[in-house]
C-alpha cells in the first residue's frame, strides 16, 4: 500500500463478525473471536500458518485467537456471553482487547514489504453512526501503553511493546470509509469518479455483523443516517437459532452456530435410545438471509423514498456480498441509479475491506497533508 514518511498509518475494523486491517506491508482478516486456554492445556493438532496465539507477559495466560478460537472448542463448551460478543459497550472485556491487540500486532509486523522502523503510530477505526458518541471510549480502550505476545502458525513468540497516544486514534462513521473506498484509487488519490459522487445524490448501505448502516450524501452534505442493530448477519443467525430449536429441539447459540458453519451441520440426541442424527441447516440460512435482507430493502424504501432521486448506492460489507443478487435484483428497473461495491477500485481486496481501505486512505492522506 502507499505509505508515509512520518508514519506509520493503520486502518482497523474491529466488527462484531471479524477484524479488517490494513496498513503499508499488508492487508489481514481474522475471526473477530478469542478464547483463553486452561492452564496445562495441551494442543495435539499441527499449527496451521493462519494460527494465532496472544500471550498476555504479566499474566503468562494465553489466548486462541480468530479460526483457531473456534477450532480447539466443542460448540457444546462455548458459553461466551453474546453481551461481550456482540454488546455495544464490549471495549474493555478481555476478549475485546485481545482481538484489538491482534489487529494492531499484526498492522505493526515487519515482513518483506518493511516495518514501522521506529516511525509513530497512527491509527484510524470507524462506529456505526448512531454509536460515534462511544468514540472517547474506544479511544481509551485502543490507547496507552500496549506489551503481550502473538504467535502467528508455528512461528516465534514476537513480543510487542509499544505505545498509542490516544490523540493518534481517529473514529470516523463505518459507512465513510467504504464511500472513500469508492472515491479512491490504489494509490490513494481521489478519482475522477469521486467529484460525481459528491454532486450526486447517494445513500452508503452498509450490512454488517451486528448493524446494518445505511448513511445519506447529498450534494456532498451528509444530510442523514441510520443504524438498525436488527438487520445485520446476526438476525439472520439468531432466527436460524430459533428455527433449529423448533425444528430439531437443540438449543443452540448464535455463537455455536458460526461455530457450526464450515461443517453446516447440528446434531440432535435422543439420550434414551442412544441415537444421534446430523441435520443440514444451510437451507435455513438461506431462508432467513433472503428474509432479513427484503426487510432491509423494505425499511429502506420508506427511508429514502424508494430511492426516487437517488443516483448511487454505495454497497460494502461481507453481508452484502451475501445479499448482493437479492438486493441488486430490487433495482434492476431503476434507470438513472447504479450500484457501486465499495471495492470496486480494488480488485485484490474482497468487499469486507472496503470500510477498512477507506479508513486507511483517510488516514494517509490526512497524514501526508
């Protein structure tokens, strides 16, 4: 990526479902999920290279972090509260602060492409819109005096000591950074495109994790935004859940089903006869996705005045991608209105990263100025 001179810029997008970074030698996504090992705990399995382990140097005490996480635990055994999960206020649980130092170790490593090399370090990170009065917290939570230890695959211990002045951390709104994103080019410098968009009418939708964001730019004046924390991936899960339980009679998480995605399969008990059945659920998935995206569609209509004068919807996220056939299918007789992914000025990065590039960018440049 395009650096600076006199620093060294990170982007970081701590989601609910997984944490995007981007800084000058690389891009990284993991699984926004840690657990701390029990003492004497003994891992049998070969270390994958996407593994990553925290150690905190007071404690001694050490986390799985991402995949890894969720890999050495039986969904029977995961009885993380969905509060640290996926709580608005989780930036000073445990969990959170492992993940967030991951994020910023693994902004913070030297590989063939360079290192910090001593420079300061600057950070910017984004908030759903309605959430920007949590961004002191943040500050607070990211900032000051960071030392532990991360192990990426069967690599060395790397300690990391460093400091973050909480005046270096900057929150801006989610969805600005995936318009950014689209505004920009790969070496940083706004594109041509970008003064369209900003004498255009254009609405960000954004559908994340745990909120979808949906943010409304006229004329270049941010004249209006939303977040609706029950039409993100985690209403889809949570109906999912629900569904699992009438169906099948297992009670079974939001937590424990992404642990059960990549095998796509619960299983049911009948304890008296010794019997055990696995069930598919990627059928339900699917249904509740299709559903939660149309009430998405639906409520933003009425938002927006079915889009009568709008000329660009600016789609980011992962969630997107999942919908992007359902919801683009709604706009297909919509002259005069075009659908642009955040990642379009991108192609080596998937629409996950499009909030987190355009944090990056900001930064940057806002650094070089």
């Amino acid at each position: 990526m395009p650096a600076s001179e006199k620093a060294w810029p990170i982007g970081l997008d701590i989601g609910y479902s997984a944490v995007k970074g981007i800084c000058p030698n690389r891009s990284f996504i993991f699984p926004a999920y840690a657990r701390k090992l029990p003492e004497g705990r003994v891992t049998l399995k070969e270390e994958a290279p996407s593994d990553l382990r925290y150690r905190d140097v007071k404690t001694g005490e050490i986390w799985t972090v991402g995949s890894l996480a969720y890999d050495e635990v039986d969904a029977d055994d995961v009885m993380d509260s969905e509060a640290e999960l996926f709580g608005r206020h989780r930036y000073f649980s445990p969990m959170f602060q492992v993940i967030a130092r991951t994020g910023m170790a693994l902004g913070l490593e030297t590989n063939e492409y360079g290192g910090p090399d001593g420079l300061p370090v600057y950070l910017e990170t984004g908030l759903p819109p309605k959430y920007l009065s949590d961004a002191s917290v943040l500050k607070e939570a990211l900032g000051g005096h960071h030392d532990f230890e991360l192990k990426i695959g069967n690599g060395a211990w790397k300690r990391f000591t460093f400091d973050l002045p909480q005046e270096h951390i900057h929150v801006m709104p989610q969805p600005l950074g995936a318009l950014i994103s689209a505004s920009v080019g790969m070496d940083g410098r706004q594109m041509p495109i970008a003064q369209t968009y900003f004498s255009s009418n254009l609405v960000i939708f954004d559908p994340g994790f745990g909120t979808l964001d949906d943010y409304t730019v006229r004329k270049g004046s941010v004249v209006g935004y939303e977040t609706f924390p029950e039409l993100g991936m985690r209403e889809v899960f949570a109906r999912t859940c629900r569904d699992i339980q009438r169906m099948y009679g297992v009670e079974i998480s939001v937590p424990e089903l992404q642990n059960r995605l990549a095998d796509g399969t619960i299983r049911s008990m009948d304890r008296r006869e010794m019997k055990a059945v696995r069930h598919p659920f990627d059928d339900l998935l699917e249904k509740n996705s299709r559903r939660v995206c149309e009430e998405a569609v639906e409520k933003l209509k009425s938002v927006h005045n079915y889009y009568a004068d709008v000329d660009y919807i600016i789609a980011a996220g992962g969630t997107y991608d999942a919908w992007a056939a359902d919801f683009n299918r709604v706009f297909k007789d919509m002259e005069g209105l075009e659908i642009i992914p955040g990642n379009v000025n991108d192609p080596r990065l998937s629409n996950e990263y499009s909030n987190v590039r355009g944090y990056y960018f900001y930064l940057l440049n806002r650094l070089n100025r």
